[in-house]
C-alpha cells in the first residue's frame, strides 16, 4: 500500500468510527510509537524515523473489534502496545499505519484461589494490588511492574522478580491460558490453554491480539529488600549462589553487579558504595535473620536494608533486570548491554572468568534465577561501553566461546534476538490469527519463509 492510499484508509477509519477515542496529533502519535529501543545504538538509528500515523484507545472489546474489523477490510497495518518499557524496538511500527494503546482494557476479570484472569492492558503494579489483599502475588514480574502491562509483560517479557522460585514467565505452569481476538474482517475471540497459549508469548503482537491472561499466582509474603556489597566479585557471586542454593530460604529477587555498576545508582550515593560490587536480594522476613551470618562468611556488609513501606524512594528492585541498564543511561549515555543466559553446570566460573576477561569494557550484571527445568541458574544484562557494532559483536563472541549463549537486544527480527529460530508453529498461528499479515508486520522473519514450512495444526485455531 502505498503511503497516499494508507493516509486515505485511515481517514476512512475515522470517518466510519467517529465516536472512538482516536489520537491525531503527530507528537503524541510519535509518543506512543516509541519504547525504550534507545537502549540500543544499533537499533536506534534505524527505528528514529519509524512511527505510527494515527492512535486510537479502545474503552472494550467491543471497540477494539470495530478497529480491527476496520483495519482488516482496509488492510492497514496494526500495532498494540501497553506501557511501552520494552526496550528492543518491537513496539515500534515499520511501515506506518495505526497504534492500539490498549491500557484502558485494565480489569481484573475472574480471581481462583491462586490463579487471577485479567485484561491485557492492566498494569502489573494495579494486578499485584488486587491480588495482595486476597493472600497473593505475582509469579514474575519486570523491574518496571509500576509501568509495564500484562499483556506486554506475556508479549515481550522474558523473566524478573520472582523467577528464582518459578523460572521464566514461560516455565511451564505459570501461564494458564489466553484470550485473544484474529486480525480478520469478522474478528474471532479464541480461548487457548497452555502450552498453546505460549504460542504468542514472546511474539510482540505479531500473531494474534491477546486480551486476556490467565496466571498462576504465588502466596504473598513480607519481603525485606536489601543491598549487601563485597570488596572482591567472587565473594559477591558466592553470596548470591548461596541465598539462591538454600532451598528453606524465602527469596523474590536476586541480583549481582560488578563495580562500578553500583556508581550509576545515583539515588544510593548516601549509601558509600562507591567501587564495591553489590547483591541486591528481596528476602522474605521470615528469612532475613539467617543473612547476617552468610554475610559474614563472605566478607560483606549490609549497605541497605528496609521492609516494605520504609523506603521513600525507589523499591531496589527498580535497580534491577532491565532499569540497571536505565539507571546506567541517565548518567553515561555512551553505554549499552546485552543480554546473556549461562549454563546450569557451570554458571559460576563462567561468571568468573568472563568478568576477568572483560571487566575494562564489560561491567557484570548477573540475574539469579530457575530455567524451564527448574535449575538454578544466571541471566547477564551486563553494561558495555560502547564502541562500535563491530567490537560489540566481537564482545558477544567471546561470551559464546566461553559455553554463554546471547539473546541478542540489537536486532528488530524477533527469531534474531529471543526466540532463536524460525518456528513453524508460531507463523502457523500467525497464518490462522493473521492471514493478512497486519500484525506488527515486518517483525517475524518466519512470515517470509511462512512456504517453506511445514503445516502444523492448533487445535481450535486453525
């Protein structure tokens, strides 16, 4: 579609659906095109000049319907977003056309003893209110839980905040099921139960427009958040390994950074930790009487320790997963990050010598948390100082020869950076859910090659 012929299938949509509440202003149409791609130097210059046309935010279902309908019959090119704190470009749209901000779909529709079924665009921090007061909390849960939306978290996310008990958002038995709505003329509303319900997690909208999620919720508990800091990396990473490894303690969140990563932490000046390398763990209070003691064992000390409601500024987890790299940006520009998955036999020493080998341009960030199995294992979202893309590559080389695999930040095909791979069964829910290719499109390599693979059938899909 040429770009004469999209501006008059958009005014069409206006013209036919005049009550909804559509957004036309360029600047805040560019707004709500952006997420935090900026992270990226390799991905910034080649989405700055990437925006949707036009924005509309849908009150319901009924009007999200009449929108897709719309776009369907005039083939414009769709893309959903909730807080927009991803940060690898996929929110933003390559080819024009129409954003759906889908943040007022935020009810909580149906509570279980220990599941809650909620909208798409609640916010987690909102999703995690509701449920607290009934004994419950949220599996997992990004740094940016005040912000993010649900439905972002299942279409982008990966891990955070509670994945050391219950692995990433994908571990089987923390998704339940989803409802979604097909880019089609006359959309259908679809309900998937897991594992097929994690056919769209991680696909950025690209294959099906979900409107509800059904999660596994864990029991609540008081939690104690603390900042502990070492003279010495390997003391750190013991520290943590042996919060992580005690299976009586009660833990959401544990991290490692390598100094002078605490430096960026503008907001913990007072704390003087200045050139030590720290562990930011939230225990559960029943638990925090047993680190004085570890902590001793390992040569460190406690740098910061407050419960719930104590601290007026920002929770410590806002340091963590992803705002490590945020926190980092506001004060050296020049940085970046990566995104790096160890292995559960040996994730210690590679830690170890990678820091060792990298640690002039490369500042450790280290994630504790479970893999798919259940193994304890590490993440690394370490800070680069950025030189260019060639030395950044060369950078992720070394890692994979030391056995870490890169979930690669950089790329704007999501088969490149997450996912890994072309996979059949996720274009085949795109060619049921989005036959017209709609959806994000521009995103998902396997829509290229969607012939050359083979048919794969999903029950009550296609």
């Amino acid at each position: 579609m040429s770009d004469s012929d999209r501006q008059s299938a958009l005014a069409a949509l206006v013209a036919a659906l005049p009550e909804l509440d559509w957004i036309k202003e360029a600047p805040k149409v560019k707004r709500l095109s952006r997420d935090f791609h900026w992270f990226s130097p390799v991905l910034k210059p080649q989405l700055e000049e990437k925006f949707a046309e036009l924005a509309v935010r849908p009150r319901d279902e009924q009007e999200l319907a009449l929108i897709v309908a719309a776009c369907t019959k005039q083939r414009v090119p769709l893309n959903l977003r909730g807080g927009g704190t991803g940060n690898y470009g996929q929110l933003i749209p390559l080819h024009g056309g129409l954003m759906v901000d889908m943040t007022r779909l935020n009810a909580v529709t149906a509570v279980g003893h220990g599941t809650v079924r909620a909208q798409a665009g609640i916010r987690l921090g909102d999703l995690e209110a509701h449920t607290r007061p009934l004994g419950w909390e949220l599996r997992c849960m990004p740094s940016t839980w005040k912000v993010a939306t649900l439905g972002g978290l299942f279409g982008g996310g990966f891990g955070g905040v509670g994945s050391i008990n219950y692995g990433p958002l994908a571990a089987p038995g923390n998704v339940l099921s989803v409802r979604l709505m097909t880019m089609e003329e006359t959309p259908r509303i679809i309900t998937l139960q897991a594992p097929d319900a994690l056919l769209l997690h991680h696909a950025y909208g690209s294959n099906g427009i979900v409107l509800e999620i059904e999660l596994a919720l864990a029991p609540r508990h008081d939690w104690i958040e603390r900042l502990d800091i070492f003279n010495d990396f390997a003391a750190a990473m013991a520290f943590a390994d042996a919060i992580a490894r005690s299976p009586g303690m009660v833990k959401r969140q544990i991290a490692v950074f390598a100094a002078p990563v605490l430096n960026y932490f503008s907001d913990l000046a007072d704390a003087d930790v200045a050139r030590t390398h720290g562990v930011i763990s939230v225990v559960g209070s029943e638990s925090d009487g047993l680190l004085p003691a570890l902590l001793t064992q390992h040569g460190g000390c406690n740098a910061l320790h407050f419960a719930e409601g104590e601290n007026s500024g920002h929770s410590l987890i806002e340091y963590c997963w992803n705002h490590t790299t945020l926190q980092a940006l506001k004060i050296d520009k020049t940085l970046t990050y990566l995104q790096t998955a160890y292995t559960t036999d040996n994730y210690l020493q590679q830690a170890l010598t990678l820091e060792a080998q990298l640690s002039d341009e490369v500042m450790s960030h280290i994630e504790f948390l479970r893999d798919m199995n259940g193994s304890i294992t590490c993440s690394g979202l370490p800070l680069v100082r950025y030189q260019d893309e060639d030395r950044l590559n060369a950078i992720m080389a070394t890692y994979r020869t030391n056995g870490v695999n890169i979930n690669n930040p950089h790329v704007i095909h999501i088969e490149d950076g997450k996912q890994g791979m072309v996979r059949a069964d996720v274009v085949a829910m795109k060619r049921a859910c989005d036959p017209h290719n709609l959806l994000n499109p521009g995103k998902l390599r396997g829509w290229e090659v969607r012939d050359t693979l083979p048919d794969v059938h999903i029950p009550g899909v296609n």
